[in-house]
C-alpha cells in the first residue's frame, strides 16, 4: 500500500553517517497540514564539524525553524545530514548558511531560519543567523532561546 512515507529509504533501519554533506540525502515527505501555517522547530544541541585550517573540532548549537509548504523535511535523514558535517571542514558561517540552503533546495518552504550559536575558538564565540525572508506575521514563531555566550559565569 502506498502511503506518504513510501519513497523513504532512510528511515526504519540501520543507515551509515554519510562520509560528506555533499553525499548525504535529505529526505522529504508531504506534508499532510500543507493548506495550514505553522512552525517546524530543530534544535541540534551537539553539532559538530571541523576547522579548516587546524583540522580541530567545533562544536555549535543550532536552532532550525521553519515554515513548511508542500514537503516536510524527514527527521532521520536530517540528523543524518547534520552528523556529516562532523568530519567536514569550514568555518562556522559556511556551515551554517549552507545547511540552510541545502533545506531551502530541498523543501522549498514558505519560510525558514537558522541560528548557528558557535562555542568558543581562539576565545571568541562566533553566532550566525540566516533567513529566506521576513518572518511571518501570522505564525507562532518563538524566540529561539539561545542566549548569547556569556562563559562560566
């Protein structure tokens, strides 16, 4: 029987961590609520990728919001997705604005953002935010309650 979930190849099993963001697969499925608007949130506490100059890890807490039309991102192939980034070297605005990208492509969504809170390298946090455009008036979207790094104390 055919469902809405029937395309995907990801989920139910045992699936590698793909090598790069350029090999992994994002998938989608439609979304049931499509003729509604309202806000998808991810939160991705323990990202990791790698510095691309010294090879040494960095670690972000991304928040991911996003407003969807017609697709639904699927959860699974999202961790997936997010885990490769884990051996992949860039600085912490690249990351951050083509993972959001890469959803854009995928999802086409009414609207989406991304906050990328970067832990200290070199003793300065980085935070990177990135939208496809003005927030929408009419949908619940709370504040993403990331505050600013503030250190031990």
């Amino acid at each position: 029987m055919e469902t809405i979930y029937s395309d995907l190849t990801q989920l139910g099993g045992k699936t590698e961590l793909p090598a790069s963001p350029e090999a992994a697969t994002l998938e989608r499925v439609q979304n049931p609520q499509s003729d509604t608007d309202y806000c998808v949130r991810f939160t991705a506490p323990e990202f990791t990728s790698l510095c691309p100059m010294t090879g040494q890890p960095d670690f972000a807490h991304l928040v991911i919001d996003y407003v969807p039309g017609d697709w639904l991102v699927e959860s699974k192939s999202l961790k997936l997705f997010l885990g490769s980034f884990r051996n992949h070297g860039a600085f912490h605005e690249d990351c951050t604005v083509s993972i959001a990208r890469r959803l854009v492509e995928v999802l086409t969504p009414r609207w989406l953002r991304i906050g990328g809170y970067w832990y200290p390298r070199g003793g300065i946090p980085i935070d990177v935010f990135w939208q496809t455009g003005p927030m929408p008036e009419h949908v619940w979207i709370p504040d993403q309650g990331v505050p600013p790094y503030r250190g031990r104390g």
